[in-house]
C-alpha cells in the first residue's frame, strides 16, 4: 500500500507532520500496532496501524500518538488542530496566572539618620508584605565611597530590621557607586 494522498475530495486533509512537543501524526507514526485509548475508540485495545488510521479517516480526525515509549505506542484519535489550539491557550493561561514578580527600589545615603531609616524600613515592611521583592541600595556620591564600610553595615542592618517579612538574597555588594542587596519576601504558609 503506498502513501495515501494527503488531500482526498470531500475531506479534510490530515495531519502528517511531527510536531513541536514530538508527537507523531497520522503517517508519521511508525509502530505496526498501537494502543488505542480515549473517548473516540469504540473499543479500547490494540489494533494495527492500518486499521486506527482507517478509524481515524472515517470520523475525519487525527491519530496522534500520545507515549511513543509503550510498547505498543498509545494513540488517540482525535482533532488534532483543535488539541493544538487547546494546549496554546493552557499555557497563554498559565503564563497569565504566573506570579509577576515586582521589585521595589529603597534608597539611602551612606549617612542616613535613624528617622529616614525607620521611614524607608516601614515602607519596605509593606512591600514585602504584598509580594514584592525589595532591592536596597546606597548611594555613594562624590568621595563619600570612603563610607562604604558604613553603607553596609546600614544594610545589612536593614537585612536584620527585615528578617520577619523577607530574607536577604545576598550580602551587600558594591557597583560602581552603589552598594546593592535585595531582599525577597518570605513564602505565605
């Protein structure tokens, strides 16, 4: 029996094309036998190739192996087009109910008086309450890069001020003229 025509009058034309996930299409699947399962099979068993595609032709959907892995592979007959469109908007959901992770920026002087820093702890409490990552960092102007040992210790001050709300995701470190830490809210229980 030679290749069949991929557009035959009357019907639509199957699918024969591996695709992005791996899954094997109509001709593509290559097994002599294969495990027929889903809502589409009168019975569910094994069944030759010719005749899950003979199947899969009279109600005009795909046969699509879904475990290329069993022995004999599982396929299923179904509307391959609309499983695709299906799977596109799962993931365009899941991307959408994904966790947006914002970051809010404090600032200080490596001088900051102890009301300044009380001000700018409060508000970095509330940030890490509603989710948000905190990215603390000092800037050095001019030739007060002399205080950076006072710039850390200012921050990792504020680490310790935090550690109820949120954890330091690591030691301040010094970029160009700023010293960095960022600190990531605490897991909800």
């Amino acid at each position: 029996m030679g290749p069949r025509p991929n557009n035959r009058p009357g019907q639509r034309p199957m699918q024969n094309k591996k695709d992005e996930d791996g899954l094997r299409i109509n001709e593509e699947i290559t097994a002599s036998q294969v495990r027929l399962v889903g809502e589409n099979v009168p019975e569910q068993g094994v069944y030759s190739l010719r005749d899950a595609l003979r199947m899969a032709e009279e109600q005009e959907l795909d046969l699509v192996e879904i475990s290329a892995k069993a022995d004999p592979p599982v396929c299923k007959i179904m509307d391959y087009q609309k499983f695709v469109y299906q799977q596109k908007k799962k993931a365009k959901e899941m991307k959408a109910n994904a966790a947006k992770i914002v970051i809010k920026e404090i600032r200080f002087g490596p001088n900051t008086d102890e009301h300044d820093f009380q001000f700018k702890l409060k508000h970095a409490q509330e940030f890490l309450q509603e989710g948000s990552k905190v990215k603390a960092s000092v800037f050095f102007k001019g030739r007060s890069i002399i205080y950076a040992d006072h710039g850390e210790k200012l921050l990792l001050r504020f680490a310790v001020e935090l550690e109820e709300y949120g954890r330091a995701e690591q030691m301040p470190k010094l970029e160009g003229k700023r010293m960095i830490m960022m600190i990531a809210p605490l897991k909800k229980k």
